[in-house]
C-alpha cells in the first residue's frame, strides 16, 4: 500500500479487521488531512494476537503490524469495561469474557450474574479505550479517554453493542444503548479518545 494517495494527502490506515469496527472508527474520527484505509481490505492481513498487559500495549501491537505492512501510519486501539465490585473485570478480557461461546448478549448477561445483589452505589464501572499511532513522520503517540458509569440493574435500549445496553451514564440519563449515534460519540470512551487523535493528527 502506497503513503500517499493520487491526491497528495498521506495515508492513515486504521488496524482493524472487522470492516464494522473500521467504520466506526472512521466515523468517530471525523475529519482529518489524511486518506482513510482499512487494514480490513488488505488481501491476507492479519494482525498478531492482543498479548499486552495494557490497552496501550494491544492498541501499539496493532497499529506497529499495519504500519509495516502498509508502510503508512497506523492507529491502533483498545477498550475495555472496567467493574470495580469486580476488581476492575474484564477490563483487558472484555472481549472474551465468559469465554469464545457467548456473544454480545450472554456476555453482558453474565456481567449481570456476577453482580446480582450489589447495590447501585457499588455498581461503578467505565469504559476506557487507548488509540496508539505507529509509523509515518508522526511516529508513536498515545492518547487514552474514559466514560464513567454505573452499571444497570438491568438491559435497557437496543442501540449500540456489546456491553451498551447495561452501561448507564448518570449525566444523560440513559444507558449507552439508549443513546444516538451522535449522541454516543460526544460522551463515549472511544468517541473521546478519537477526539484526542484527530487533534494529534490535525495539530
């Protein structure tokens, strides 16, 4: 893949493999001075197995192997829910918590489970999500951004994904589920943290 496009801008490739997560970072990124691509639609792109004992160790892994594949600058990220009735759980594991055999649903389900009896003022969580840079004249950056909450007594909205439905943000009122697309944006975790790249990457 070329680091630049026909139209002169340079080449920020985003390191992610599922087309639907690259278009939600492409859309919470907003505008930037540079020509947006997905590792996705890279032939046989693959990127390494998230080791790190931090986000921002997962989030570099990802966006390192896509700048040296491509040969552009890379941004990288990763999230996770943090409990603190559970220790801080899932925090890194959000992803495959319970294990690979429960989607989206019997995940948060099960967060429900571990939390049955705690009271809501024990019920304190975020969500925190670290976008990496790697390669490029820009070099390794990091930003990281959080979205306090609490979460619910039960699933509330049908917007969103994986644990939205049960992630309450006291000062909207609402779950993450229940929010806007645009509304998500101005508050969340990852909507923040692209905030924060796009100054870097606009600066």
């Amino acid at each position: 893949m070329p680091s630049a496009s026909s139209s002169s801008r340079p080449v920020l490739v985003l390191a992610t493999l599922n087309p639907a997560k690259g278009r939600e970072l492409l859309a919470l990124l907003g505008a930037v001075p540079y020509e947006i691509r997905l590792l996705a639609d890279i032939p046989d792109a693959r990127l390494p197995d998230e080791t790190g004992v931090t986000y921002a160790d997962n989030a570099l892994m990802k966006a390192r192997t896509a700048a040296e594949l491509t040969g552009a600058l890379s941004l990288g990220d990763d999230s996770g829910l943090e409990v603190d009735a559970l220790g801080g759980e899932p925090g890194l594991y959000t992803a495959r918590f319970g294990g690979p055999g429960l989607d989206d649903r019997g995940r948060w389900q099960l967060l429900l489970e571990r939390l049955r009896g705690v009271p809501p003022a024990r019920r304190t969580a975020r969500f925190r999500c670290v976008i990496a840079l790697a390669g490029g004249a820009l070099g390794e950056k990091v930003v990281e951004a959080v979205a306090e909450g609490v979460i619910a007594q039960a699933p509330r909205g049908e917007r969103g994904f994986g644990y939205d439905p049960v992630f309450f943000y006291p000062p909207l009122g609402q779950t993450f589920g229940e929010l806007s697309d645009e509304e998500k944006a101005r508050v969340s975790h990852r909507g923040l943290a692209l905030a924060a790249a796009r100054r870097l990457l606009t600066g």
